[in-house]
C-alpha cells in the first residue's frame, strides 16, 4: 500500500447511516418559494397550508339517484301499501332547487344535486316507482319503504368545515392533493422551488453514451442514472461535461458548479486509490466537508460536504454503490430542500426470505425483491451483490438493510427494507 493510501485510510472517520443523514438534513438549504399553476404542481410540496375558504359540502348534498322527500312521510310505507306523494320538482346535479318540499311531496333528484329545503332526506329510485299523472296535474311518486331523517344526505360541512386546515406545509401534491386544491378553486399554488442539481462524472474510463466502446473503458451509466434520480426525487438535472482523474481540472469543475447551481453530485474518484481524486478537493477546498466514510456497503467512502450553503454529494464511481448513496441521502436532501414535512427515507419491516446472507461490521443494503406471502412481507437478494454489477438494479424493488454482523443473517430473521 502507498504512503498515499495510507493517510487516506488514516484521515477517514467513519460514520453510521443515520449520523450521515442528520448531517445531510441538518446543511440542506429549503429552497425559495414560486407560485405555478396547478397543472404544473403534481409532485411538489405545499410552502403554505391549504385553509378551507368554506365547508365541504356547502350544500345540502344527494348521495344518490332518487326522490327528496321529509323521512316522516313514509313511516308507514312498505311494498303492500306504498305511499304516493307528487313530484313537485327535478333536480339534476348542479341545479338548485325551484321550490321547497312540501308534506305530501316530493322531487325527483340526482347524484349530488341540492336537496331543498323541506326535504329531510333521498329515498333510492329502487325502493320506489312512478305514477302517471293525478287530477292536480303532478306525476306521482310510489313510496314502498320507509327512510329515515339524514338518509342519503350530506349536510353542509360533512367533510370539512370552513378554516379548518386541508393540507400542510410540506406536503407532497400527489393525485388526492391535486383534488383538494382544484376543489378549493387552488389555480396557482405556492410551491418551493425545485432544485437545480449538477452532475459530474470524473474518471479517464469514461466514454460518452454515444461513444463506441474501447477496450478498457466503459460509458458513463452513473450520470444517466444519477439524472433520472434527481428527476424522480424532484429535482432537475444538469449533465456537465464529464473531467478525467485530474484533480485540478476536477477540483475546479466542482467549485464551478458549487457557485452556480443548488447541488452537485459527482460519481468516481471517492475511494482511496491513486486516482480518487475527491479526497484530495476536499482537503485543500473552502468549504464544509461533514464526513467522507460512512459505515454501509456499498458506498463506505461517500463523501459529503458544503460551500457557502450549497451541498456536494460525492458518490462511488460503482453503479450499486452510486444508486444506495442517491436513494439514501440524496433523496432526502432534494425533499428536505423542497420542504418535504417528513424528508428522511422511510422503511418498513420484512421476513429475510435467503439464508447465510453475508455481512460485515458495516450496513449493508442488499438489492432484493419484496413479495407479499400468506399475509407477511419477505425480501429476498435479487442475486449477486457486487457493488460494480448494474443489471441487478433493473429487477431490485426494494433494499434490504442488513445490520453489521459477523455471523451474517438467517433466513426468517425481521430486517428493515427501503421500498424502491
């Protein structure tokens, strides 16, 4: 080993999963808030609450197809006797009501329609039949069942009261949201802005995608992976031009993108190599670096600091690697500066479905597969578990987290999973 290695090794300190994520949550910056049309929304998160300007519904609401009526007149309604009362009025949905319902009467409403005044409640078309015309001109209505006060009517407020608050600051605008707020005639909407995340790939092995193989390089996947993980987790992406193992060159890349966009991410030269050349940035740079070792497999050497409030992600140049040090602090980071209420990333419990899965003294994240088995989850290794194969994140669903163990993990044991 070099004199090189050595001090790299020396200098590192690593950190648990968890310690790296506080330090990820506590340096991130929240993005400036921007209001956008509601299309433009999905996906992003609320900078202000959402208050109800009035009660839902703020009408009297028919929960069905039938005849509004007062539930006092068929008390003594059945299939044997019906009880017969004129249809006074008809009331399809969004209409209101010509005239209030009288002792005797009904009206003829629809699915979400006002129900007037006088009326009680909405008795199905099922349980009734209609009449021909009496001599007072009206159509009749046959009652054969009685209903009682309230059935099939929304009163006014049912679902929410006017102030009361629909949705928080923070929240993610998914499909639900997006319904809430066009309810509440939300046209534009305060969002915080999505982060401008620059992406570095540095390594002489790297070819372009279009690029032609040659015999010992390889194109750069990280950056297309990296990029569309900065899309999904809500950011938009940056492709700059990929810096060979030049620290110089490399070193000044970063700083460039430091000064102008909300992010970096870099991919390669992490590692204690003669060509890993983050390190080397790290410890001559003006910023903050928050650690450069963190006790997981794969991606032990990630590295993360910031300048002048903007964050650098160093990840591995191995694909698995790169992809658990996105989906683990990068993830996180890109909400937390969105406003996300909850940023840190959530997981869930599984049955380890494989036995004799191998460990070290360090987290593991193994690329497995969650199935659904006679009402319990089990999560199973999608197969070998280099950090440098790429094909097994293409079948991976989730990520098992292995606890650090000297003896490995049984199957049947109760293991933490990320849901990918």
């Amino acid at each position: 080993m070099s004199g090189r290695k050595e001090q790299h090794t020396f200098m590192r300190q690593a950190i648990s999963v968890e310690e790296a994520t506080k330090h990820v949550l506590e340096a991130v910056r929240l993005m400036p808030t921007e209001v956008v049309p509601l299309a433009e929304c999905c996906g992003r998160f609320l900078a202000a609450d959402l208050v109800a300007p009035q009660p839902v519904p703020h009408f009297r609401r028919s929960g069905m197809d039938g005849y509004a009526l007062a539930a006092a007149d068929t008390a003594k309604a059945s299939i044997q006797a019906p009880v017969i009362l004129n249809v006074v009025d008809n009331i399809p949905a969004g209409t209101v009501p010509q005239r209030a319902v009288r002792a005797g009467e009904c009206a003829r409403i629809m699915t979400g329609a006002a129900v007037p005044d006088g009326a009680d409640a909405v008795i199905p078309y099922e349980k009734t039949a209609e009449g021909g015309t009496n001599t007072e001109g009206f159509i009749t209505c046959f009652v054969k069942a009685p209903v009682s006060p309230g059935d099939n009517v929304s009163p006014i407020g049912m679902e929410m009261e006017a102030g009361e608050t629909v949705l928080r600051a923070g929240t993610r605008i998914g499909q639900g949201e997006m319904a809430l707020l066009a309810m509440f005639g939300a046209a534009a909407v305060q969002v915080h802005r999505r982060p401008r995340v620059a992406i570095i790939a540095t390594g002489a092995e790297l070819l372009e995608v279009h690029d032609a193989l040659q015999p010992g390089r390889i194109r750069n996947s990280n950056g297309s992976m990296i990029a569309a993980a900065v899309t999904e987790f809500g950011g938009i992406p940056y492709h700059l031009e990929q810096v060979a193992d030049d620290a110089e060159r490399a070193g000044q890349a970063i700083m460039n993108a430091l000064a102008a966009y909300d992010a970096v991410v870099s991919t390669g030269g992490v590692s204690v190599g003669d060509h890993d050349i983050v390190y080397d940035i790290t410890r001559s740079w003006d910023g903050d670096l928050k650690f450069n070792k963190v006790m997981m497999r794969p991606g032990s050497p990630t590295t993360f600091g910031v300048r002048q409030g903007t964050p650098l992600f160093a990840l591995s140049g191995n694909p698995a690697a790169c992809y658990v040090g996105c989906r683990l602090f990068l993830r996180p980071a890109l909400r937390g500066m969105m406003g996300a209420e909850r940023a840190a990333e959530p997981r869930m419990k599984a049955v380890l479905a494989a036995d004799d899965v191998k460990s070290d003294r360090f987290t593991r994240f193994v690329r497995g597969v969650l199935t659904s088995r006679e009402g319990r989850l089990e999560a199973a290794p999608v197969g070998r578990d280099m950090s440098s194969i790429t094909v097994s994140l293409r079948d991976a669903n989730c990520l098992i987290c292995l606890p650090g163990s000297p003896h490995g993990h049984k199957a049947g044991t109760l293991v933490d999973v990320i849901v990918l």
